[in-house]
C-alpha cells in the first residue's frame, strides 16, 4: 500500500536537503575555497550532507510504492 502523503514529504526534505547543500557548496567555492588533494573537513561534510539528502529522497520513493 501506498502513502503518498509521508512520501511527497521525504522526497521534498531529500530534494531541499540536497539543493541546500550544493548551494552552500557553491557559495564556498565563490570565496575561493581551493580544494586540497587530500580534501578539508567541509568537503567532506557537505559530500555526506549531499549524499543523506539522495538517500532521504530514495526513503520518500519507496513509500510512495
């Protein structure tokens, strides 16, 4: 059974989650945040941000099945 309901509401969280976190990203990168080969702290925090907004929004589509 379906629930369209709690599933708009983790794809939408999931979608604005990701969204925020390419943005900040974004933003870091216009003042001049050179990315090291080894990578900072932030990179990495905004990797696993990016990747738990894909995964919420995975979680929204299987409810919605």
């Amino acid at each position: 059974m379906a629930y369209p309901g709690p599933a708009m509401t983790y794809m939408g969280v999931g979608l604005l989650f990701f969204a925020a976190t390419c943005l900040v990203s974004l933003i870091a990168d216009g003042f001049d945040a050179q990315p090291t080969t080894e990578g900072t702290w932030w990179q990495l925090l905004l990797t696993a941000l990016a990747g738990t907004g894909v995964i919420v929004f995975v979680v929204g589509l299987i409810f919605s099945y």
